[in-house]
C-alpha cells in the first residue's frame, strides 16, 4: 500500500490592506500571471532566495535604505531603539522628509555581515515601515583599486 | 447617517505548495514578522517596489551607495561635480571615513526611475569608485501601508 | 578689442593699534591661514553673516544641532512631526547614535532667516531634548569667495 | 630722555576680492563704524574672543558647519584629506548640494575639545571656504535630562 500522497497545495489566508490587495491584483495581470496565489507564490520565492543568502562573518559596509510613515504609530521609536541597541554598527543615519507623512532613511553601517543582516530584518519587519532594503557593499580594505 | 467605513484590512485565500507554505513561516519567524499576513504583505510591497522600476518615467525614492579611495587622483571633484549637475535630485550624501584612506558615501536620491539610473550609472563608473550599488525604493505616496 | 577685466583682488590699508596687529598675526599663524589677507577675508565674511541675521526675511542656509535622550517619552515623535511641518525648509538630518541613551541629530537648513530661527526654537524647547543651537550661514550665493 | 613713543596705530594692506570689499563697506556704513579700519578692528576682537575661548580637553559633541564652492581648486580634496586625518573624531558628514557651485557640508564630531577645535580651525581657514561655524555641545552623558 502507498503512503498517503502528500497534498498538492496547502491553503491559508492573508489580511492586508484593501488598496494592497487591489494593487496586487493589478501587478498580477500585469505580470501575466494566471491567479493571484501563483502570484504569490513566486514573491515567496524570491524572499526566500534573498533571506537565505549566506551572508557569513566577514566585515562588511553598506546602507539600509527605508521608507515609513512616520505617523504610524511606535515606528519611530521602534526603529530608534533598533539602532540604538547596535550603536556600534550604525555609523550614522540620514533622514530626509520626504513629505507631510513619508520618510526615507538611509543608514550606514559596518560590521559582521550576519550581524548586519539581522539588524536590517529586524528594521524592515517593523511594523509601519512599507518598504526596506539591505544593500552590501565593501570596507574598501579588501578591493583592489 | 455616516457613510460606510472603509475596511482596516481585506482577506483573501492563497493556495501554495506544502514546502513552500512551510518555509514562508520559518521565515517569518526568523525575520521577526508578527504573524505571516505581515511578512507576505511586506513581500508584495517588495514585489511592487520592483516591478514599477520598470516605469522609467515614475517617481522613485532610493539610495546610491559607493564606496571609494579618496586619494585616487580627480575621483572626489568627479563624484561632487556629478551631484551638482543634478542637485535638484539629490537630497543630501550622507559620507563617512571609513579609515585613512576608504570613503562610504550614501546618497538619498529622488526623481524619475530613468535619471536616476542614469546618474547612479556616471558616478558608479567613475574612475576610483571600486564599488556602487543603486537601491530603489518609492517615495511612499504609491504604498499602501 | 575685450573689454576691461574686472580685477581679481582689491588692495586697501588698514590702521589698528599694535596690540591688535600682533594678535591678529598670531591669530593667522595659529588657525593655519597662508597669510594676513585671507585671515581678514574670513573675519569679513564671518561678520557679514551674522550682521545679516538680523534681517529676517533673507535667505539663509545653517544647521541645527541637537543632544537628546530617546528613551524620553514622546521625544522623538515629537521632534519629527516638527520636522515633517517643515519638510520643505529641512534639507536631512544626520542622526548618531552616541551611546545606548544619546542622540546627537544635526539638521541641515534653508529658509527665510525668521522662520528658521523659529523651528530651531520649537526644536530645542522641547521635552527631552538636553542642548540644542542653530548655526546660522549663508547659503553661498551672496558670499563672495 | 622718554622713550620713544609706541605708535597709536599700525597699518597694513589686505587684499580681498572686489565684491568683499564693497560688502565690507556696506556693513561699515550699516553698523554705523566711522570708517572701515574702525570695523575691521571689531571683526579681528570679535576675531580673537572667540579663538581664544578655553575650550579644554573634556569630551564634547558637536558639528561643524561650512559653506563652500565646490568649484574653488583642490578646496574638496583638502577637506577630505584633513576629515580622514582625523576619521575617528569625525563620526559622519551631510553634504547638501545647494546649488550648481555652493555647497553646504555639516560634520557630525565627538573628541576632545581642544582638538575639535583645531580641526575645525583648520578646515574653515582652508582656502576656497567661504564661511563656517562650529557648535559645540554636550555628548549627552554629563548632562541630566
């Protein structure tokens, strides 16, 4: 007797807000894509793909770029304590009002790519920031001219 | 008589296979996600942080991020005479020394997708640049929370 | 034939007590001015600018300097929400993190002289914040070099 | 026999560029001086009381301000050098792109007293800055909330 077969897909159920959705739809044709969940599907993929980078602990500079409302509540302080409980590899923060609500902050930072990889998710899946990306470049030590 | 409220938030089924279900949630929890609906929300913002760079023509946030020696002869008057020409696009150039010879600049840009391409493409080919990276992020108006 | 060059420097005398010539000449060796005239040239400039704060409605650029604790309620929410009123006025803000408690935010300004000044003192009169000081300069155009 | 008297006043020629000298002149007539050798007497006191302020060797955080154009010879390459001698006083610099020649650069410093205030003697005598400041305050820690 075979074992029961594995199921083909599993089905759960995600909350977001209205004007995500619709713009998820959009990009979804747009995209060429035939159903929403193979849309999503291929976004989960390619999370994965990036978390998983292996990142190691050699030393690295680069910049966390983020977007907030900072009228969301706690965002600010959430992100200030982050930081501030790495104070070491944060060497400084620029932060440029975009508009009445929007802010765009760029960080530099330097330290053990690991390290700075879990501080750049613990920034971008802070709730109230829309949009965060870890950027990785060099202390320069290590590249040739 | 008030006029109906717009829903927080809208539901919707995603169907997706077993592992790929299973691995969503490891990540969420290893990034930090309060619960799954926030961290596949922040994949589809993600998703269309990406697809709109396609749209030369839209209004993009972001970051140049470079890496430099200082002493390489003409490389800083190259770099700042580029961000002059295109001042009105570049909010500010956040620049640490990294050590006696190796510079970190983070640039916060805004503009069209296209200019700013362009711009990231002068100064990251720049002689004495040995690594630069653009990072693209919205201005936030485009996002929904 | 072309016209007559406008010359590059202007010569004039200058009469002082002695005291004043000796401790200017130090003043000069001491700050590592190449000579006298380009020592008084700053002094000159330096004096323009703060003889023209008093003109309220003039251009001005300047930075704002600020010390705060932001583990203080509210402190942070509300030096941004000031900051966002004036977004336009804001150019960015560099933020060091100085040690697990202190921040040290330094704002880059330009606006009209009066309201300038008045942001700085909604910044500095805040709750939280320990020290703050505008720094008024010019924004360059009506400095000759 | 008496000896022979000190003079009253010496006198010297400054060189400074043509619009200098017609502002200088404004400002004289402004502030009510009866002549320009009257103010520059001022300037040069003004001048010496704030170099001579004890600024010691406790530790102090701060910015210094300056106003530039870019344009000016070597006058970016000299401020880099002297910010890299001395990297680890200098936490962060904002450079903001005024316009096509006027740069406004603010430097995030913590040190020394003593020392901030050589370099930022020695980067506001460099030639081809046009006006700059520094503002000195706490680093947080030595005062209460």
């Amino acid at each position: 007797m075979k074992p029961a077969k594995k199921p083909h897909v599993v089905r759960f159920t995600v909350s977001v807000p209205p004007d995500l959705a619709t713009q998820l739809d959009r990009m979804t044709r747009e995209k060429g894509y035939a159903n929403r969940s193979l849309a999503v599907a291929d976004l989960i993929r390619a999370g994965l793909v990036e978390h998983r980078q292996n990142y190691g602990d050699r030393e690295i500079a680069g910049s966390i770029t983020l977007v907030y409302d900072h009228h969301k509540q706690h965002v600010q302080t959430t992100l200030t304590d982050i930081q501030h409980d790495h104070h070491h590899l944060i060497l400084a923060t620029l932060h440029v009002h975009l508009d009445h609500h929007n802010c765009l902050e760029v960080l530099a930072v330097r330290g053990k790519a690991q390290t700075v990889k879990a501080i750049a998710d613990e920034l971008i899946a802070a709730r109230g920031v829309k949009h965060g990306k870890l950027t990785i470049t060099s202390t320069g030590k290590d590249l040739p001219p």
